[in-house]
C-alpha cells in the first residue's frame, strides 16, 4: 500500500487581494511566514490561499505521497479516478500532482510529490 500523508490545506480565495489578507492572518496569528506565488500565497508551509478559486468547492487537501504515480495506480485499482487535465509533472516526467474527480465536504483532493 502507498504511503500517504497531508500535504497541506488550499484555501479558495475570490482574487489575489482576499488571498494576501487571508495568508497574512495565518502569518500574523501563527508566526508562520508568508511565500507568495504565481497563483497562491502560502502560509508555513500546511496552508496554501489561492489568488482565484480552483478546483473544489471550498479549497483543497493536498495528500503527499512519495510515488505519484504508483498511489494512483493503487487508487485506481481501488475503484477511484482522477480529474482529467489536472496532471502536474516533475521535469524528468514524473508525475507529481493530480486531482481525483470526487471531492470530499466541497474540497478537492489531490496527490502531491513528496521527498
């Protein structure tokens, strides 16, 4: 069986303004630093704000797992899919990130690489 772990939390946020706020909360509240990024802006590294809502009604969860694409082989077996198009791959081309199609109390679950 794969091994799995949460990865972090991502937080919907409206646009990029609402993100920074909500991040810089985390930030403010917990003494976790803030990491801004192309589409989100990270709180520590368990608390992930997107600038624009993505996949998920409410967010997502991140599971890290150290074989991507063995954990969705095993999840397939099991009767589970995965989000079409949503693939992320390392640059050797591995995959490194994938959203299954079902979500999870309005969050999206997604495997994510992890050393």
């Amino acid at each position: 069986m794969a091994e799995y772990s949460l990865a972090h939390i991502g937080i919907n946020a409206a646009n990029e303004d609402e993100a920074r706020k909500a991040a810089e909360l985390f930030c403010t509240i917990f003494g976790f630093a803030c990491k801004p990024g192309n589409t989100s802006i990270f709180a520590g590294s368990g608390i992930e704000v997107m600038k624009e809502p993505y996949f998920g009604k409410n967010g997502h969860i991140a599971i890290g797992t150290p074989d991507v694409a063995a954990a969705k082989a095993e999840l397939e077996a099991r009767g589970y899919t995965f989000r079409e198009g949503s693939e992320k791959y390392k640059p050797d081309g591995r995959l490194n990130a994938i959203y299954l199609t079902e979500e999870i109390a309005g969050f999206a679950i997604h495997l994510v690489g992890k050393v």
